[in-house]
C-alpha cells in the first residue's frame, strides 16, 4: 500500500525526491502521512481537493481487500 500511495505521488509533484511517506498504525488504522515540497502541496490536494480525494479512495478500495481501515494525509 505504501508503495503505491509513494508512486502515485511522485508522479503528480515536480520535487519527486522530496517525498516521504510515514505509515501510523494506531487503533487498527494505518494513516499514512505524505510529505511533500511546499511547491508541491497544490498539485497533490488538486482543485477542491479532488486529487487528495481520489488518493484517499484508491487507498480506500485496495485497504478493502484486507478489511483494514486507510487513512491518508497530506502534509507540506
């Protein structure tokens, strides 16, 4: 799961060397915290948050095959 919420990243932002993603298991949640380059946060929440949306709900479908609850956010 990481490694696809890494890829996908990566190929939205300019600075693909600038992200890390930290994975928190806590109260049988994993949230993964992406960072990213400050010029970068806008490409990844996208307008309206559609792009930050569409990352939460492919994490989402795949976490579903496992029957795990996926969180995922974005931080600069």
């Amino acid at each position: 799961m990481k490694e696809l919420i890494e890829y996908l990243v990566k190929e939205l932002v300019d600075e693909p060397d600038n992200v890390t993603i930290t994975e928190v298991a806590k109260d049988g949640a994993i949230t993964y915290e992406v960072h990213v380059a400050p010029s970068d946060l806008g490409k990844v929440i996208g307008k309206q948050g559609r792009i930050a949306n569409a990352l939460r709900t492919v994490a989402k479908a795949v976490a579903m095959k496992d029957k795990q609850k996926v969180y995922v956010e974005i931080i600069a």
